[in-house]
C-alpha cells in the first residue's frame, strides 16, 4: 500500500478527488467510516428534539429559548448529515465542513437559551439572594457566547480549507480558543447558577414545589453535560485533525454525540413553560408565578412593578 498519495490524488481539502476506489481509508481525514447507524439515529433524534421544542415554544410562547433550540437541533442535524455523507465518501470536504462547523458550534445556542433563562429566573424568584445583578447573564455570558461561536466557526472554516500544515493548525488553535473560552464561561456559570440555587433553596426550600425540583435539576444536569462534551472537544482537538482522540469515533459517539442528544432532551423536560406556564413566557402576570413552584414571598407585589421582571424568554 502505497504511505503517502501521488502527486494527482488529494485526499483533503477543496481540490479532494479522492474516493474509496482510488484512495485507502487511511487516506482520508478520520481515517474511518462514520457509523451509518448511529448518526442516523442521532439525526432522529435531535429531529425529535427540534419539534418538541417547535410545538413547546408555541404552546408557552417561549419564542427566544425554542429558537435557539431549535437553530441548536438543526445545526446538529445538518453536522450529522455531513458524517452520514463521509460514511459514502470520506474525503468528501464539503461533507468534512459540515460535521466539524456545524457540530461543534451547535451547543453555543443552547448555552445562550439558558443563559437568558436563568437571568430571568433571578428577576422573577428572589433578586436579594444573587451575588450578581441578573443581567451579568447578559452582559458577560452572552458576549462571551458570540465570540466562542465567531472563533469555532472561523477556526473551523480555515483549518479546513487551509493547503499547508501550518494553515490547518492555526485552525484549529482558533477553535480551540473559542471552545476554551465556551468552558470558561460554562464553568462560571455553572459556579454561579450553583451558588443561586443552594442560596435558594436555604432560604425557600420547603416552599418550593417538587416540579420546580425537577425542572432546576434537569436544567443544572443539562448544563453539565454541554460542560463535559466542551471539555472533551478541547482534548479531541488538541493534536489537531491528525491526533489519536480526533480518530476515535466511540469517544466521539459517547462524549459528543450522546452527550448532546441527553441535553437537548433535558432541556425539552426542563422547559421553562411547564413550571411558569404561559403568563410568565409572555411576562402578562406575574402573580401566578407562585402557582408553578416559587413561593409567593418571592412575588408578592411583582406584578405592581413589572419594569425589572423582563419577559422569560
């Protein structure tokens, strides 16, 4: 088997003319076949996920969360797409471009939802408890959001169209800049949103509804998994696109690809609309916030100043 291609095949990039009958496999970027199952499956799924958050965000009005959801399922969708193609042609560089940009920038959507949600949840429960004036989520996280995504998706395009080494590497640092500074902002926030939540429930804790429960615990997990799967696209890129954790498509499957499709779901049970209700997505009463799980301490005379109480998503 011949090590290296001859000067008329290219393997990568946007001049690639090669296929499985003319180049071996290990030719090729990933060096194996994307598995036609699984990404059909998570395709599925996320697909699932899109509409659920479709059909939820009409029925609550939780237009600005079931956006960002959904535009999250689609980029997933769209990545997977790409790896179903790679699994018929895996030197196929438009297919190479859909999985690299698209799957890693799709979480930045979601982080962005909860960010906003969790700053409104602070307006609408107990202000007096947060260290931080509710809309730090606003003004540090959501930055912080657009210019990971900027760098994932920049680094993203120019390691994959870059002809020399250094060019494909200086790529890949790029999105791994924005992928460090997506975990640096999910840990602070993780760190923020916990600190919150164990103030809260000192405080209000046997006045707290078991749905509220639910909804806080599933939010903080879903959050935790984007932490983890972020975290395991730093070591997976570290090497670059010829590293061993890049090859590994069983990692890829269980720290990415599961990991996501968890936390979507998570986020499709932990839906704003089912513990405030509808009111409170449109910001029309917030006396009936006491109804859905917070205790009416916490919104007495809210609705007499509705000027801080932003609208929840």
């Amino acid at each position: 088997m011949v090590s290296t291609p001859p000067p008329n095949l290219i393997p990568f990039g946007a001049d690639a003319n090669c296929t499985l009958d003319l180049c071996p496999l290990e030719w090729s970027i990933l060096r194996y076949q994307p598995s036609i199952a699984a990404n059909t499956v998570f395709i599925t799924l996320f697909g699932v996920s899109m509409v659920l958050h479709t059909i939820q965000g009409f029925h609550y009005k939780a237009w600005t969360y079931a956006s960002c959801m959904a535009a999250g399922c689609i980029l997933e969708i769209v990545g997977y797409v790409g790896r179903l193609i790679l699994h018929h042609n895996p030197f196929s560089f438009e297919a190479f471009l859909m999985q690299i940009i698209c799957i890693t920038v799709a979480p930045v959507f979601l982080c962005s939802a909860i960010y906003i949600l969790l700053s409104q949840m602070i307006y609408w429960s107990d202000r007096s408890i947060s260290r931080f004036d509710p809309r730090v989520f606003y003004l540090i996280f959501i930055p912080a959001d657009i210019i990971s995504l900027v760098l994932q998706a920049t680094g993203g395009a120019l390691s994959a169209v870059g002809t020399e080494e250094d060019e494909v590497q200086t790529g890949v640092d790029i999105s791994l800049a924005g992928l460090s500074i997506q975990v640096i902002a999910l840990t602070t926030f993780v760190c923020l949103f916990a600190d919150y939540l164990i103030a809260y429930f000192r405080k209000h804790g046997q006045e707290v509804t078991r749905r509220m429960k639910v909804f806080l615990f599933f939010l903080f997990l879903a959050v935790i998994f984007i932490l983890i799967r972020c975290a395991y696209r730093i070591v997976e890129l570290k090497d670059g696109y010829h590293g061993v954790e890049f090859r590994n498509e069983a990692k890829f499957i269980a720290l990415e690809s599961s990991i996501m499709s968890a936390a979507i779901f998570l986020l499709n049970v932990a839906h704003p609309g089912r513990v405030f209700g509808v009111a409170q997505m449109t910001g029309k009463d917030a006396r009936s916030f006491e109804m859905r799980g917070l205790p009416k301490t916490q919104t007495q005379g809210k609705s007499e100043n509705n000027d801080d109480a932003a609208t929840l998503v």
